[in-house]
C-alpha cells in the first residue's frame, strides 16, 4: 500500500484532498467531520478517494507513531463515528480491512 506518511500527519492536507475530491457536497461533509474525529483522536491516518467511494487508512496512534499500533479508547470512537454515519444514511456501506499492520475503513456511496 503506497502512503505517504508526511501527509498522515497533516489534517489540512487531507482535508484539502476530500474538498477537492469532486464528491457531492453532502459527502464531503460527512468526510471532513469524520476526518476531524479521526484527527481529534490522535491517530495518523490518510484517505484515498476511488471510483466507488473513500478509503480511509489508519495508520497509528499518537504519540508513539508505530505503525500497526493504536489506542483502543481512539479506535473506538473512530468506529463510532463509522456506525454513527452508516446508521444515518442508508446510502453509505463500510467495511474494515487490515492489510500490513494497517487498519483500512473503506466507504462506499450507493
């Protein structure tokens, strides 16, 4: 998986992404408040947009940075959030992946 890690740690860089992302509006405001959940709870994290949705890659809790390791109390409220958004829109379908010690919430708009 390709990441560059710098811009993990950069709210606004990733926030940049998903506002130019050419998503409809109501999604890019779902992502940037997901997107501030995932920065309140201080993990590093990226987003890549594709063709049916939002990958959102977890990289690791702050602040020991290792990747693969997270906080249980952060990644909780993450997938919080997560049910939360899947719960108030029937359009929107979310999986979970772990792929090489990182943990990918994948979000599909129907």
């Amino acid at each position: 998986m390709d990441i560059d890690i710098e811009q993990c740690r950069e709210n606004n860089k990733i926030k940049e992404i998903i506002s130019k992302s050419g998503l409809p509006v109501k999604y890019i405001k779902l992502l940037l408040r997901l997107s501030d959940g995932i920065y309140i709870n201080a993990v590093n994290y990226n987003v890549r947009i594709t063709d049916d949705g939002v990958s959102i890659i977890l990289i690791s809790s702050k602040p020991e940075n290792i990747t693969g390791r997270f906080t249980t109390g952060a990644l909780t409220n993450i997938f919080y959030r997560v049910r939360e958004l899947e719960k108030e829109h029937e359009e929107i379908e979310t999986e979970c992946h772990v792929r090489d010690n990182l943990l990918e919430i994948r979000i599909k708009f129907r």
